[in-house]
C-alpha cells in the first residue's frame, strides 16, 4: 500500500483513497489500515521518495488513521475511498516549501 493525495493548500482537507492488493489464493482479513505522512528527519518525503527540506511532517494531520476496515479482502484488488483525509494545517508561517509537493503517505495494517 502507499500513495499520496494530491497537493494541498494550507488549510485544505482532501479524502485520501487507497487500494489493498491481495496476492493471496484466498481472502485475507484486514483488521486496521494505519495512514501516515512520510518523512524524514522531520521534513516531508513526497510520492517520488525526495525529502522536501523545510516542508514539515507535523504540518499535515491524517484524519480517521487507523481506519478501522474488520473485513475480508478477497484476492485481487479492493478500492478504498472516503475513508480518511489528510489536512494542512494553516502555520501563519511560510509553508511555501511544500507548494506543488504530492505528499507521501505510509499505510501498514493489522
């Protein structure tokens, strides 16, 4: 799993969308899907795995992480939208480094 929303503007919340793909022979059940901004040393790193030096991690707030799934994914390819959001949050502060950045987004599960 992983991916990014498309880019944001402080104060913008947009629904992240994930797909879960199953490569398994039979259904396999996914408890919890954790959804969190990647990083580095405390600055983001964006979909094509560049650090974006001073467009900073805690900036951005996943909503509805752990999404809570409790239930079989058969095999093959299931979409998952509308499940969680990522914001920026407005610093009052230049947050201009993460301008134009596709922020990348770690998902693990249980």
């Amino acid at each position: 799993m992983g991916g990014g929303p498309p880019p944001l503007w402080p104060g913008d919340t947009q629904a992240v969308g994930f797909a879960i793909t199953n490569t398994n022979s039979g259904s396999v059940y996914v408890n919890n899907v954790t959804i969190a901004v990647t990083s580095s040393a405390g600055d983001v790193v964006n979909t094509s795995n560049n650090v974006v030096p001073g467009c900073v991690a805690s900036w951005f707030t996943v909503n509805g992480s752990p999404v809570a799934l409790d239930q079989k994914v058969a095999t093959g390819t299931t979409d998952f939208t509308g499940y969680a959001s990522i914001t920026l949050t407005e610093t009052n502060s230049d947050q201009s480094a993460c301008e134009g950045q596709a922020i990348g987004l770690t998902f693990s599960s249980n």
